[in-house]
C-alpha cells in the first residue's frame, strides 16, 4: 500500500495506539511512526519491543512535524494534552483521537486546535480486554467498524485522507453525530460494561462467604463478564463520568427491563420469558450476520477440538 502520511504522531501506547503502530508499519502507511507516552516505563517497553520507528521523551518532541497526531489517552485527560501540543503542532496537520466518548473529548479538544490544523475525532470499535504498548496486534481493526464524528467545519479532504488510513489498516468507517455516538455506544458497550462491572463485584462479595466456589466453579456466562471486567480501570472511569447522561439514560431503560423479568420469574410466567428471550437471541444472530462476531464455539476463542 502508499504511504498516507509522512509521520504520524501517537500520543499514548497502549492498545489502541500500538495496534495502530503495528498496522501502519506492517502496511506502510506512513514514512515514520513516532510514539509517546507519559509513563517512562512505558516509553521503555515501547523502545525495548520496536513498537515504533521513535520513541519520543516528550509529547511536543512527538508532534513536531508530525502530519497526523492520535490522542490515544484516557478521555479524561485529553483536554491537557491538547493544550500541551497545540502550541507546536504544524499547519495543515490533522489531529485524531480514539475515545470512546465523542462529545466531551470535543468540547475538551477543539478550543486548543490551531486555525490552521484540522481536528477530525473519531473512536474505532475495536479491543480486547489486555492494555499497555505489549497489548497492540496489526489486525485489530480488521473488518471492526471507525466511526468518525467530523465537526461542521471540519475539512472534508482532511476527514477523507484519515478514513483512507483507518480503511487501509482493514477497518470500515462511517459518519456520525457526536451526541448520537455516545447514546449508542452507551446501549453498546459503556452500560455493557458498567453490568460486567457490577456483577464481578456481586461475585466478589459472595465468593467471601462460599470458599470462593463462585470462581472454582464459574460458568462460562460469568466468565465472559469477567473478561470484560478486566478492561482498563482508568479508561472506563472517564468514560463513565464523561458519558454520564447518555449511560445513565440506558442503566435506567435497562433497570425498567430487569424489573420487568424480575416480575415474569416472581409470577412462574414463563411464556413471557420464552417471548422475551426469543426476540433478544435475535439481535446475537444479527451481530454475526453483520459479520461482528464469529458462531464459533465459545466465541472462537479456543480452537476446536481435535
């Protein structure tokens, strides 16, 4: 493939930021990828495993000349970093980040943007529950959805040449409010998570007063749970406090429902359970269909038997 970009810039190293790495480099997409993260031990990992072509000691070391630079920190602290770069950022550079919430990283980063450099945000729907710069693999994107959230005056070449990129590292892209992007990700993943959270910790409590047979003997039901519940602690924390409205908007849809089959177990209903299950199993089938998931035993994360 042909170099997009002559250097990228990736601010933070962890999954996200060192899949990109991985990818842009296994393709070359760009002429040098040039990576920061705040953490020093971090730094040194990155240059130990050649996640990238630089290592940067600074994040203004990082962005000098870069042509694209990814904002791929906790939500929570974009706004600084923004503030930190954009001093040193060169005119017609494009600034991206892969937060999970779209409307406050916005209202974070766009103050800070020069006139002259092109703020386009964007979040790809991709992870696994491992972080750190050791985490990234070159095919996470692959067939996994980027949305982009382009702001009014957000220049359309410059919002083509990123969706270039994001298509050439194997992913689909497509458009969306910013608003609407954090109600659907707070139905989709950020209430999701929050459920996964809440009920490890339910187990948690009760493994102390049952030997823990709630772990010797979980269910594959649970495990999943916890496999989500292993995600980044500070990176969910922000995204729940900067996606408080649309999460608390979905926790109390989601409330009504439980409540709803609390009823139907309490009264032995068990057709209206039947219905209701029927018409959810749907929308796992859907998800496979749309190619999102595999119908592999255990979600093809273990190889069949031989």
């Amino acid at each position: 493939m042909s170099v997009i970009y002559d250097r990228v810039a990736l601010i933070g190293l962890g999954l996200i930021a060192g899949s990109m790495a991985h990818a842009i480099r296994e393709k070359g997409l760009a002429q040098e990828v040039v990576g920061y993260a705040r953490s020093s031990e971090t730094r040194d990992i990155a240059r130990d495993i050649g996640l990238c072509d630089r290592i940067a000691d600074s994040a203004i070391d990082a962005v000098t000349d870069a042509d694209l630079i990814v904002l791929a920190v906790p939500v929570g602290a974009m706004g600084a970093i923004a503030a930190e770069i954009a001093p040193h950022l060169k005119p017609g550079a494009t600034v991206t980040d892969v937060g999970s919430v779209k409307q406050s990283v916005i209202d974070a980063v766009a103050p800070h943007v020069p006139p002259d450099v092109h703020f386009v945000p964007g979040h790809p729907l991709a992870g696994t529950e491992h972080s750190g710069p050791r985490a990234g693999f070159a095919s996470l994107f692959q067939n996994r959805w980027w949305l982009l959230t382009p702001l009014p005056d957000t220049d359309p070449a410059a919002a083509a040449r990123l969706s270039d990129l994001v298509r050439a590292m194997g992913a689909k892209t497509d458009n969306m409010e910013p608003a609407h992007h954090d109600l659907v990700l707070a139905v989709t993943s950020h209430a999701p998570h929050l459920i996964a959270y809440t009920m490890v910790g339910v187990a948690d409590h009760l493994r102390r007063v049952t030997d823990e047979e709630v772990i010797q003997y979980s269910a594959a039901g649970f495990r999943d749970f916890t496999r989500i519940a292993a995600s980044d602690p500070t990176m969910w924390r922000d995204v729940f406090l900067h996606n408080k409205d649309a999460t608390l908007d979905i926790l109390g849809r989601f409330t009504e429902e439980l409540f709803v089959l609390q009823r139907a177990i309490r009264m032995g209903d068990g057709q209206q359970l039947f219905d209701y299950f029927t018409r959810t199993r749907a929308i796992r089938r859907g998800i496979i269909e749309a190619g999102q998931d595999t119908a592999a035993p255990d979600f093809g994360r273990v190889s069949p038997a031989r």
